[in-house]
C-alpha cells in the first residue's frame, strides 16, 4: 500500500462516517419533534406558522441537534400581520405548538 492508497482509503472512511453523523442527527432531531408544516409556535418573541424546517447543531444549553422551524410571524391568534416578515424558532425554544404549553422545549419526555 502506498501513501496516495492511504490517503484515499482513509478519506474514503471519513466521508461515510461524516454521512453516518448526518443521518443520525437528521433521525434525532425528527424523531423528537411533534410540530408539523402548517403548526402555529411559538418561542419567548414570536408566534410563526411553520413553512419549513432543518436540522442544525444545537445551542449553547442543548448541545445535540435540534430543528430550526421557519416560517412568517403571525399575531397572537393566528392571523398575519399586516407587514409579514419571515422568521426562525428553534426547537429548543418552544414554549406552545397550536397554543398548548410543550414539555421539556419539544424533546418529548
């Protein structure tokens, strides 16, 4: 085996390691979330209608991957503000889905 063979082999390991983590956190993130497109939610600032979502590293206070939902700020009983702009919430910062209060910032039990 020569170094050039090392190299290639080893990169070759490493890229499917990384795809690994990436499945993995995807399954993660999803597997503990109850919000769907379309949910109203809020955080501590802002009351959105989910669009879409991604997975992303965590935050300081929750390490592990969480999903970021975006979506257009609404007002507080559902309607959209008169001058929309859109918005992102992150999971660990739910406070209600479809305005019932969340256990533990939407990470189920």
């Amino acid at each position: 085996m020569t170094i050039q063979e090392y190299r290639e082999a080893l990169h070759e390991i490493n890229v499917k390691a990384e795809n690994e983590r990436r499945m993995l956190a995807r399954t993660f993130a999803t597997e503990h979330s109850q919000v769907k497109v379309g949910d109203y939610i809020s955080d501590y600032y802002d009351t959105i209608r989910v669009e879409s979502w991604d997975v992303v590293k965590g935050t300081y206070e929750y390490p592990l991957h969480c999903l970021v939902y975006r979506g257009m700020i609404c007002k507080k009983d559902g309607t959209p503000r008169k001058n929309p702009k859109s918005c992102s919430i992150y999971q660990c910062n739910l406070l209600r889905v479809n305005g019932e209060p969340v256990k533990n910032h939407g990470y189920g039990e």
